[in-house]
C-alpha cells in the first residue's frame, strides 16, 4: 500500500527519507526523530500502528521508545512501556534474540493480544517485528501492527531490514556517544559524578533560582596517607570505591555524590535543606563509617571530617559556595577530625580576610612591606639576653594587622614560602651585621640570631647556597646563625632534609628544632638529624607548674636532650612559676613574654648598647651542640 501525497513514492525514498531524518540524533533528538520516522513508515506501509523497542541488557528487558500514533490514554504503570523477558508472553520474549522478522497473524498468539487488548483496547491484530542488530546480537525491534491482517512482500521486508539497520547504527552511535558523555562526568573509580559533572548540577540548581536553603557537604577522609603509605595506592583505590558506595548509601537517592578526586566527596543535598537537616545526613555519612572495611584481609577503618556550607542559591556564587564547605571541612580536620563543621559568618570573615592576604601577599615581600621583630632569647638564671629569634611581621594599610599565622599559612599554600623565607633571612641578618657596625667591636653582639625555615626552604636545592650568600654579603660567620625548623618538617623528607642539614653544618651554621615534642619523631630520627638544639614547645611551657601532663613531658624532653648533648630552649615562658620549674629541672635557656614580647631591631640595638656587661653564651654554640 502507498502513501497518497507528498509522502515517499516508492520504498528507496522511504528508505532515503529514514536515513536523513536519524542522521545526527542523539539521545535528547531520539524520541522526536522516531517519532517522525514511524508516522512516515505507518502512512507508506498502510499499517495503524508502529513502534521503536531498545533492550536493556541490565534489567534483560525491552523498553518503548517511540510509537506512532501516540496513545491517548496511557495506564500507569504502562504495561507496554518496559516489558522484562522473562515475564514476558512469548512474542515479547522471542523479540530478545529475534534473528530475522517475524510475522505473527491474528489467531498464532493469544497472550500477545490479550497484552496488546489490555494497553489500547484493540481487539484483534496481526504482528510484524523487524529485529535490530549490531554486532551479532539483537538490540532492538521496531514493530507494526494492523488491525486485521496483512501481508507483506518481499520488496517492503528488504526495505524494513534496512530501516532496521539504520536504527541500529544509530542507537550504536548514541550508545557510544553516551558512553564518552559518561566517561566525561564520572569518576573512573568509583563511578560517582567528577568535579566537572557536579559543577554543572550546582550551576544548574543556582540558575534555577529556587528559594529557601540548599545544602553542601564537602567530605574528607581522614588520615588517609598513612593507609596509602602502608598498603599502596591499589589497595587505597579499592577502599575509596568501597567508601563510594557508603557514601552513596547514605544519602537520600536524589542527593548528589560527586567525588572531586583523592579521598575528597561532596554531597549536594536534594531539596530544601537548613542547617539540621545537613547535619542529620552528615551524622548519618559519619555512621556509615563506623564499621571497619574489609580489605585484603584486613579490616580497615577511617574516620571523616565533614565541612556543610548552607545557602540561599539566589546570594552565593558556585565558587563562594564550594568554598565555603570546603573551608569548613578543613576547620573539621584541624579539630582532629572525625568532626562536622557548619560554616559560620566568623569563617567567612576569615576567609575573605585570608584572599585579601593572598591577594597582596606577593607584593608585600617584593616591596618590602614586611617588618621583622625580635623575640630577646634569655640566660633564666641572670635574666642576660643571650641571643634573638627573627619573627616576621606584617601591618597592611588596610588590612591592619596580619597574623604570622595566616599570612605564613597563605605563602605555604601558594608557593611562596620560600620567597618570604629567604626575604625574612636576608632581612634579619641585614640588621643584625647593622647592629655590629653601630656598637662597634667592644659591644657587638656576642650571640646567635635564629631565623625559622620553611618546610619549602629545607628540602630547596639552592638552600646551602642562599644561606651562604647572605652570610657573606652580611660579613656574618656561620656560629652568628640559627635555623629553626618544625620537628615535622625535619622528619617527613628524610632524604632531601638530612642532606640541607649536613651542609647548613659544613657553614658552622646550627640547626634548632621549633616546636619539639609536636611532631613525633622517633629517637633514631634525633639521631640521625645534625640538629644542635631542641626548643620546647610553649603549648608545654605555657601552665607548666599548674599541669602534671606538661610536667612530665617537658621533663621527658630535657632528659633526652641531655641523653644527646643538645641545647635546650623552652619557648612561651609567660610566668615566674614555669621560670622556676625549668630552671629546677635543668633548663637554663628561655624566651617569652615574661621577659619581652618580639620588638623592632633598634629597640633590640637600644638594649646592647645598654647591656655592656653581657658576656658568651656557650649554651647555644658550644662545641658539644656543633658536633652533632
């Protein structure tokens, strides 16, 4: 039977028509464009019904695509819609396999009409299904249906299994393009939603401009290094993927798990969401963590620190937003982790305080905005300065006082550590060779300046060679110099660390470790360092006298520097009580506020001109601490 119109005059055109119209669909196209070919194919062929069905081989079922004409009155749940094969009547279940067309007339399958009478009403049809194949499978069929008989020559089969063929290279290609779509916004590990995926959620969710507040939750392992150190980054993938799945259990099924890469998920929460509701589905992300996973044999834990951002999508960008959680997240970890932090107004405040020091950072040190101050080391027992402590400091016109805290903080996570650094040595030492030139050889300061080193700077390659620059320019001996350096950073790069320290030795300059008994280094790593003296830190000092726990732990440290012939200097002494407990225990070096805050150079200048009657400090540059 032919069309009447404009339609296609003979089955090449027909066939012609198809191909033009698929050419290019993709998924979003695909309905409309089926849609389109089955009104053509059901007005050429004379038939009242035709359809589009796709296999599903996960559910092993046949999914209804497209059909012309559409029903007017669809049941729900539609039982033509998607039809699994092994309940199916067994027309539906041939389709699964069908390898050529199959012709059913009227009377051959009662279930088949009884399924077709029960979605449209119709009381007798007769069945063509024209499989669609790819790759020696079938994945499809498309189907027409007449109300009463029909046959079908030849010719019009040829030209069906041809139109069968076109579907099938377009649902192959769509197949394909879905698979590098999928590719493009999941995480290859573990399946979830990339970055790039959840980026486009929340920009989705932001135009929306939907009211009320919507929820973030940025979440971290914790401690996730030592498990990857231990095991291997194999084994680390398997429990990320496996920590995926809890996570995705978790949540409700519309949230939105993204992993944004390492041990780092996100949640985008569903709906309206305050601050209770985030911290219940952050509670409940904490309990999926309770129970150990089972791992090569091994049961392994790990906690996680949760960071919530909420907001009202119509007063946040995406970028404050994830930033937000993200510095909640890092508030979490610092309490130790296994914490939920909601990000506070306080935080903000912090956090635009912490860009605009990022901001100017770069320009202060080139310009020299920066300040050093002094901290005035002292004998405990006389009361003698006996050396100084560089400390860097900044006052921004604007800004106002910027913490070493935070502007340090800033330089070691945009690479500029080492620049402030080497500014602060060349700076500190500048002065300190002044200080001689203004006293003159009877008063010059007969003691060592210490000056802190970034983690950055110990492991530089060019690092002896600075030091040894600006000793030079400044006419300062090595003896004149003191390195302070965090007991972590001595012990995290062994390698790259111990060889700085050698050389900083060939200098006679001496190395002090900040902080001690913060970073849990082992004895054999104490030994093995050629550091010189051990500071301790003033979170020890600070209630010594009034807290047992600090008691014994800096007794602890002075006999082990005792043990390995090293200098001792306890730092934040503030009280006459913790002056009195070194001095009983043994230390006899201290600095803090009980003595002098950290003060400019020349009031440090006005001190050792005042101070004629100091004498050598053999503590911080004996021979005994210059031998290790």
């Amino acid at each position: 039977m032919h069309p009447q119109g404009d339609g296609p005059s003979n089955l090449d055109e027909l066939v012609t028509a198809v191909a033009t119209t698929l050419m290019g669909v993709d998924s979003a196209g695909l309905r409309p464009a089926a849609e389109i070919v089955l009104r053509s194919l059901v007005e050429y062929f004379g038939v009242d019904l035709s359809f589009l069905r796709f296999h599903d081989d996960a559910q092993r079922a046949t999914v209804l695509v497209a059909e012309w004409p559409p029903r007017q009155d669809v049941p729900d749940p539609d039982p033509l819609g998607v039809i699994p094969f092994e309940t199916a009547d067994p027309t539906f279940a041939a389709s699964e396999h069908l390898a050529d067309i199959m012709v059913i007339r009227p009377s051959e399958s009662p279930d088949y009409q009884e399924r077709i009478r029960s979605g449209s009403g119709v009381e007798s049809t007769s069945l063509a299904v024209v499989p669609l194949r790819a790759g020696g499978s079938t994945t499809g069929a498309l189907g027409f249906i007449k109300f009463g008989d029909r046959g079908w020559g030849e010719d019009e089969l040829r030209a069906l299994r041809t139109i069968a063929l076109l579907f099938a290279q377009m649902q192959g290609r769509m197949l394909a393009e879905d698979q590098l779509r999928y590719i493009a916004h999941h995480d290859e590990l573990t399946g979830l939603p990339n970055r790039r995926a959840l980026m486009t959620h929340l920009r989705e969710l932001l135009d929306a401009g939907e009211r009320g507040p919507r929820a973030l939750l940025f979440i971290d392992l914790d401690r996730l290094k030592a498990m990857n150190d231990f095991l291997g980054h194999e084994a680390g993938d398997r429990f990320i993927a496996a920590v995926a799945e809890r996570l995705r259990a978790a949540v409700d099924a519309a949230d939105v798990v993204a992993r944004l890469g390492g041990d780092e998920f996100v949640v985008s929460v569903a709906g309206r969401a305050d601050e209770t509701r985030a911290r219940v589905i952050a509670g409940r992300v904490q309990h999926a963590m309770v129970a150990p996973i089972q791992l090569g044999g091994q049961a392994l834990g790990r906690t996680v620190s949760v960071g919530i951002a909420v907001a009202e999508p119509s007063e946040v960008s995406l970028t404050e937003w994830l930033r937000s959680a993200d510095q909640a997240v890092l508030v979490a970890k610092s309490r130790g982790g296994n914490n939920v932090v909601l990000f506070t107004a306080e935080m903000e405040a912090r956090e635009q305080m912490r860009v605009a020091v990022e901001m100017n950072l770069l320009s202060a040190i080139r310009e020299h905005s920066l300040a050093v101050a002094f901290q005035p080391v002292v004998e405990l027992r006389s009361g003698r300065t006996i050396g100084v402590e560089a400390l860097v400091r900044w006052r921004h016109p604007t800004l106002g006082e910027v913490t070493p805290e935070l502007f340090v903080g800033v330089a070691e996570a945009t690479n500029l550590a080492g620049e402030l650094g080497t500014w602060v040595l060349e700076e500190a030492c500048r002065q300190f060779a002044g200080w001689r030139d203004a006293l003159g050889p009877d008063t010059a300061p007969d003691f060592a300046l210490s000056v802190n080193v970034s983690p950055v700077q110990l492991i530089a390659v060019d690092f002896v060679d600075t030091v040894e620059r600006v000793l030079r320019s400044n006419a300062m001996s090595g003896r004149e110099l003191i390195l302070e350096v965090t007991e972590h950073t001595v012990v995290s790069d062994d390698a790259a660390a111990l060889q700085t320290l050698r050389g900083l030795r060939e200098l006679g300059v001496s190395v002090a470790i900040d902080d001690f008994g913060t970073g849990y280094s082992s004895l054999a790593q104490l030994k093995a360092f050629p550091v010189s003296i051990l500071k301790i830190d003033r979170g020890f000092v600070r209630e010594l006298g009034e807290d047992a726990g600090d008691l014994a732990i800096v007794r602890s440290i002075i006999a082990l520097a005792d043990a390995y012939g090293l200098e001792l200097i306890a730092e934040g002494v503030e009280s006459e009580t913790a002056r009195a407990v070194l001095l009983e225990m043994g230390c006899r070096v201290a600095q803090g506020f009980l003595f002098s805050p950290p003060v400019s150079g020349d009031r440090i200048l006005e001190l050792l001109a005042r101070a004629p009657e100091r004498g050598p400090v053999s503590s911080l540059r004996s021979p005994r601490a210059q031998a290790g």
